[in-house]
C-alpha cells in the first residue's frame, strides 16, 4: 500500500513538473519595473546570401566580405512595451559610429509570429582583415533595449 501511495505521489509530482504556460510572453520576458525588455533570438544571417549565411558571433569568426558589398540581416523579436526604433552602429577599431536609426514600423510574420525587420549594411573601404563589429539595437518607447551583435570582416 505504502508503495502504491508512493508512485501516485511520484505520477501527480510529474505531471505537475511538465505542466505548460499559457502565456509565451510571460514565460520569455522579465519586468523590470518600468516595463519588458524586447526579446530577439533569432540566428543573425546574411539573407540575400545564397545560400543563406550565418554571420560570425566572435571576432575570431568574422564572416569575409569584399570592401564595398553589402548585404541584409533579419532581426526578428517581441516586446510587450511598443518598439520605438531599431539603430545599427558599427565598431572599426575601436571608434563605433552610428550607422543608421530605423524607426519602427509594423511588420508582423504570421510564419514567424514575431515582428520582422531587414537591415541593410554596406562593408566600408578599409584594410584587408579589418573587423567590423555590428550592434544591432532594438529600444522601446520604455527605452528597454536588446542588442544583438555579430562580426565581419573585410577580405
């Protein structure tokens, strides 16, 4: 009997352990008072790359492009807080400057169930081997923000 009643307790405990959540943004977001940072995850790539490239997360793994290419990243992401904008700086040795400020518009995936946005970047003329580190920033009206950044490298 007493084992009986052991393995019912052990049963409930785990099916209580695997219970899911209704709620995907609470389970993924954190208050921080003054609201929800935004969250992105996604693999930063090279879109317009056939095939598609995932671009280097260290500098060591820097993705190679010729001077003066160019080439698009999605960011994908959520925020409970409303976004406010999208800003691209890039890092060359050691001074960062701000590339480009993208206003936020909507641009919701049903396929992905996130909102979407295409960031154009072109490689400046510089030195073969030269790192550039890119801080993709997407801030809400809260002025929470996520940076994603990744590395590439002039061949």
């Amino acid at each position: 009997m007493k084992a009986l009643i052991s393995l019912l307790l052990a049963i409930l405990t785990g099916m209580a352990a695997c219970k899911k959540s209704k709620d995907f943004t609470q389970d993924n977001t954190t208050p921080t008072g003054v609201g929800y940072t935004v969250v992105s995850a996604n693999p930063l790539q090279d879109v317009t790359a056939n095939p598609i490239k995932t671009l280097g997360t260290s500098s060591g793994s820097a993705t190679a492009y010729p001077a003066g290419s160019s080439f698009k990243t999605e960011l994908t992401f959520f925020s409970q807080s409303p976004i406010k904008e999208t800003t691209l700086s890039a890092t060359i040795s050691g001074t960062k400057t701000l590339v480009t400020t993208i206003p936020y518009a909507p641009a919701y995936s049903k396929a992905k169930s996130l909102d979407t946005l295409l960031v154009p970047y072109t490689l400046p003329s510089a030195t073969s081997g030269t790192v550039i580190r890119l801080d993709y920033q997407i801030t809400n009206v809260n002025t929470l923000n996520t940076v994603r950044t990744v590395y590439v490298k002039v061949q």
